[in-house]
C-alpha cells in the first residue's frame, strides 16, 4: 500500500529520521511495506533530511493538499502536521550537527519554551513535606527511608499491576469506550532509563514494560499503570488507530514520534488519567487493591506527601538546564538532584541517566509541562480528556483554549 502526498512524505521522514536514533519511532503501524523499504535503503544522511523536512514543512504551511481521507485538509489536522513537521526538523537540523540552544530545541521538539524554576519554590515544598512526614531528623533521610519502605517485593509485583489494571481497565470503559479486542501485556525489565514504557504494537495491542533496575514503590504503581496503559498511552493509541487511521485514512496517526508534540500531549494526558478515572484523591482505592497483597500503602500520608513534593518534579527540569546549557559534570547534577528532589544516590543517578540519553534528552519537559497544560485544559471535564484521547491537538490549541476560559470566567467547560 502506498500513501500519496504530505501524509506518505511525514511516514517516510519519520522512519528515515529513526534509523539515526533507536527509539525515535516509539510506534509504527502504517503500511509495512513502506516500513521495509525504508528498513532497506542506505541511510540517508541527516543534512538532507533536515532539507527534506523544511521542504515539506513549507509546502504543507503553504496549502498543499493533504491527500485522500475523510476530511483530509481540516485546518484542525493541517495545525496538527505542521507543529509535528517543525519537531522533525528540529530533531534533524541536531542530528545534521547545527548548534541549536537547548530552550530553542524543546520549544520546536514539543511546542513549548522551558524555564528554570526558582530554587525557593523547591525549598518550600521541602518545608511542607516536613510538616506532613512521619519521623524525625533530616528530611531527605526521613523521605528517602519511607518512600524505600514502599518497595513492592518482586513476587507479588505483577499481581498488583494485573489488578490495578483490570479496575483501571473497566473504569476507563465505562467513561470513554475501549474498542473491541484491545489488549494489554504486562512485563517486568531491567538495564533501561524510564520506569516504565508502552509498546504499542498496532492492531489495538500494547506491551508495557515496567522496570525494575531500582525497586518499584507502591507510591506511584497505580498511575504507573493508568499512564501505560488505562486511560493513558495505550487507550489514547487505540481510540486514535480506530477512529483517525481505520475511520479517517489519516495515516499520519500510524507512527508516533519522539520529538514532536504529540509526545507532550501523551504524556500529559497520561499523567493526569488515575486523577480522571479516580479524582483527585484516589489513595484510599488504590490502597483496597494493594492490602491483600500485602504490600505497604498508608493512604493518608501518601496523600499529604504527594500534595506537599508535587513541585519537586520540576526539579529534573532544572537538570537539563544545568546539563545542556550550562555544561554542568553529570555527577555534579546528579547530586544536585539528589539534594532539590530530596532522592537517594542511585534514583538521582537514573535522572541523569535519562536526561543525558541521546533520544531523551529534551524530553523531560513533556512531564513538567504537559500535566498542567492538560489539566488546565480538561478543567474536570470527561469530555475534554475524551477529546486528548481521540483528536488531533496540539499544546497551542491546548493553551488557545484555556485562554479562552480564562477570559469567560464563569463559564462552565465545553462539554461537545
């Protein structure tokens, strides 16, 4: 099968771009064949990708036509192609060797400009958390040994994804719809940078992958599990492949990029899916799944704590700033995390790790500014979440939108 005009130009970029950067391509179901062609073909030298995706991002700018589709040339879709296009020339320009300042970088990559935050903004938190942390003595010891105290035992790790998961499953149906025949593996990995990771392999199938080089914490299993898979990555790919690649011929929605947009959006629906299927405070749920198995969750703490640290995430943002623009020694970063994020040697280690990985790099940013840019934008409304889960959006329309709200102060969300 062939796909004509911008739509097959965007795949064969996007595959080209992933023989230079394992992992780029996080997902591809498009028409195999192109796959293979491509998989055959030399390399083709970063320099004229990056004029190849200039090219095409021009021509699609300029009104080319978009090719066949239901709906094929929706301003809504042509905005959605465009951002994804600037992504792909940036990550090409980078690889092509142009000096590119990292803000400049994130900013084309995910569409939008990352800050430093104020170092006062994490002292405060460290003031809260000391407020609501059981035990004396320093802090950082205090919250390092309770969060430790949190590991899940590696024999009953996959029956408390399993039954997470199913609960998560049936609550996500019950509020948005799962296509027919979707389904989910689990498994557990070691030697990788990320805690856990979807695979989603096309054809309403996803292998999500949970890491266990550092022991995994009752703490965060639950939205580790709402994020891969329900009402996260693996829901948002399925209703897209159903509705956009099957319903609509947009075959654009069969591969997922790192380095563009759409990755800031997935993640930040991703992150705020166990607030959406539970509210805001779901502790107490989370912890009837976990007690049978024996595994500590006290959900009052959890509760205080989570409200008390949520601004030290932004502290891995202040990394890559130390890291890529100032040319900080990892080891010093290291440290440096270890000391904002309030986190022992070995997960500070794996901060680094990650932020200095050359497909990850800049995309630390898609977790400090996607979750609050998606929540402003869903504003407690399921219907809004829907429409992250099966539209073409990109963080500007996000942004447009809550401006909109912003402005119209009593007016209740959209709800179509």
């Amino acid at each position: 099968m062939k796909v004509p005009g911008p739509v097959g130009e965007y795949l064969t970029l996007g595959l080209r771009l992933g023989r230079h950067v394992d992992g780029l391509v996080d997902a591809y179901y498009g028409p195999p064949d192109l796959a293979a062609s491509v998989a055959s073909e030399p390399v083709v030298p970063a320099g004229r990708l990056a004029a190849d995706a200039r090219e095409l991002l021009a021509g699609v700018t300029g009104g080319r036509s978009l090719g066949p589709g239901e709906g094929q040339d929706a301003p809504s879709r042509r905005r959605w192609l465009i951002a994804q296009l600037e992504g792909l020339a940036m990550t090409a320009a980078r690889l092509a060797g142009e000096r590119i300042a990292y803000e400049d970088e994130v900013e084309a990559c995910y569409g939008v400009r990352p800050v430093r935050v104020d170092d006062g903004v994490f002292a405060a938190a460290h003031r809260r958390l000391a407020e609501v942390l059981p035990g004396d003595g320093p802090l950082a010891g205090r919250l390092i040994a309770w969060r430790e105290s949190h590991a899940v035992p590696v024999d009953v790790l996959g029956a408390a994804v399993r039954v997470l998961a199913e609960d998560l499953r049936e609550r996500t149906r019950a509020l948005f719809g799962l296509p027919d025949g979707e389904h989910v593996d689990f498994e557990l990995v070691t030697g990788q940078p990320w805690a856990g990771f979807n695979y989603y392999l096309g054809d309403l199938r996803s292998r999500v992958a949970v890491n266990t080089d550092l022991p995994v914490l009752s703490l965060g299993l639950a939205h580790l599990v709402a994020h891969e898979a329900y009402p996260g990555h693996h829901t948002e790919h399925t209703r897209k492949e159903v509705g956009l690649v099957r319903g609509r011929r947009w075959w654009e929605e069969s591969i997922f990029l790192v380095g563009t947009p759409q990755c800031l959006l997935a993640e930040g629906l991703a992150d705020l899916g166990l607030e959406v299927v539970l509210g805001r405070r779901p502790e107490e749920h989370v912890a009837a799944h976990l007690r049978p198995l024996g595994v500590r969750y006290d959900p009052e703490v959890v509760a205080a704590v989570v409200d008390a640290g949520e601004a030290l995430g932004a502290v891995r943002q202040n990394a890559a700033f130390r890291l890529h623009v100032d040319g900080a020694d990892p080891g010093t970063v290291a440290s440096e995390v270890a000391r904002w994020g309030l986190l022992p040697p070995d997960r500070a280690a794996k901060t680094v790790e990650f932020l200095t990985h050359p497909t990850w790099r800049a995309y630390l940013t898609c977790y400090v500014e996607g979750l609050p840019l998606c929540r402003a934008f869903v504003a407690g409304d399921p219907a809004r979440f829907a429409r992250l889960l099966g539209e073409q959006l990109t963080p500007g329309d996000l942004a447009d939108q809550v401006a909109r709200d912003a402005a119209a102060p009593g007016t209740p969300p959209h709800r179509g």
